[in-house]
C-alpha cells in the first residue's frame, strides 16, 4: 500500500509543512485542502471549527488517506484530540512537535508567536510544560499577521513594518527561542529573524512533523509522489500563491464543504 497523506489548513501556510515533508518523503501522495473559503481559522469559534474540519476529515478519508496532518495550529489545538477519538486513521498535530523542538534547544525563556485562538487555548504553554515544568513561556497572539501573510505572498517581499507591529509584544529580552506557532509564519522567517536578532532561536514544527512522517513512511510502498491541492476559496487566486511559495506550476481543484469533493 503506498502512503496517502491528507494536509490541511486554513491557506497556504499548511504549504510550509508539505514542504518539509517532500524533503523527507518524496515517494507519498500528499492531498492538500486549503480552506481558504474559511479564512482566518485563528479568530473562529470551536464549533464553527469543528463543522470544517469534520467535513474536511470526511474528503480525506473518503480518498483512503493513511495519515491526516493537522497543519493548523489552531485546529491541532482545538480539536485535534476530538478528532483522535471518533476516527480510526492517525493524525498528527504541529503543537507537540514545536513544543518537542523548543524544550531542546531553549536555555531561557521559550516565546511563542500564534494565532489568538492558539494562544488562548494554552495549548503550547501545556505542551512545553509537559516536557520542562521550570521555563517560562511567553504567549503572544498576533491578530492579522495570517492575512498579512496571505495577502503579500505572491509579491516579491514581504513588508516588514507590519510584521513588525505584530511582534511588538515579543519579551526578547526574557527569551532565546521563538516558536513560530502557525504555519504561515515560516514564510516570514526571514522578517521575524531581523526584527528578533540573529540571538533568538526559530523553532519552524514542520520540521520534526516531517521527520515524523519519515518514520511512519517505512511501513508503506514508494508511490509517484503527487501532491494535489484543493481550496474552498479562489482556485485562480490559490494557484498564483501556491506556485509562489513552492516554486512549481501547481494545479489546484475546487473544494467544498458537505461534499465529497474529490
């Protein structure tokens, strides 16, 4: 049986975790549901959130996927869990890993940037804690960085002021290491590491997500490696920012909700 892994997020920020993971494993057949029709995930209540994502999980399954990937921060820290109970197929969140990579490299304090629902929910707080009791954490929600991100991707930079508004917050001199908690944010890497100074660790989860997947990829069959992308929202717009971003000619198809849409 060859390996099928269903990816989603609310945009293109999943895009960064689907990255890593063809680094890792270029033999899986990785489905990506952007519910850009959804957009922000970050600021939605958990009911709303649940309705998405139940229904995004059904299009997954349908499609016999091996393996789901929360590529959202918000969804892993509201439902993930939920999730885990009623289905059978394996899902794995970007929280533990970020929380994993953090407590190993963190000798002070460990700051991490999200989403407000992310945030709120204390979820990476929980999961640091569990791994080292004794460090600080420092949660910071960023408001609009997610639709900053999504409506500059597609240009040849990203402006830094606003970045930088959104990072005002940021306790640089309580911290050494930063975990970007949503995965848009490691399109802006670059922009966080010079406003923060080269003195301040990123933690980017989709790292450890993708090694993860190596590991669980040694019980399957090499495939073609084909990635295929759906999106709630404007498949021309999604198109352009998906190619951006991978630096490939992406075909993206119509997703909707209640449906079976592959």
């Amino acid at each position: 049986m060859n390996m099928r892994i269903g990816v989603f997020d609310s945009g293109i920020g999943g895009l960064t975790v689907v990255q890593e993971i063809q680094k890792y494993v270029s033999h899986a057949d990785i489905l990506y549901i952007a519910d850009s029709g959804n957009l922000p995930y970050g600021t939605k209540s958990k009911e709303e959130l649940t309705v998405y994502v139940h229904n995004i999980l059904d299009s997954f399954e349908a499609q016999e996927v091996n393996l789901i990937i929360f590529a959202c921060n918000t969804a892993t820290s509201l439902l993930l869990e939920d999730m885990r109970k009623s289905r059978e197929t394996p899902m794995i969140g970007v929280i533990e890993a970020g929380a994993y990579l953090a407590t190993r490299r963190a000798k002070k304090g460990i700051g991490v940037i999200a989403t407000p629902n992310t945030i709120f929910s204390k979820a990476y707080e929980d999961a640091i804690h569990r791994k080292n009791e004794s460090i600080d954490v420092y949660g910071i929600p960023c408001f609009e960085l997610v639709n900053i991100i999504e409506r500059e991707c597609t240009q040849e930079s990203y402006p830094l002021y606003p970045i930088k508004q959104e990072l005002g917050a940021v306790p640089l001199s309580r911290i050494d290491t930063l975990v970007l908690g949503c995965t848009h944010y490691p399109l802006v890497e670059k922009e966080i590491q010079q406003i923060t100074g080269e003195e301040i660790q990123l933690i980017n989860p989709a790292l450890e997500v993708a090694k993860e997947v190596l590991y669980l990829s040694a019980h399957y069959e090499k495939g073609e490696g084909g990635l295929y992308i759906y999106t709630s929202g404007s498949i021309v717009q999604f198109q352009a920012k998906a190619e951006a971003i991978l630096g490939q000619n992406c075909k993206v198809y119509k997703y909707i909700h209640k449906e079976k849409s592959f």
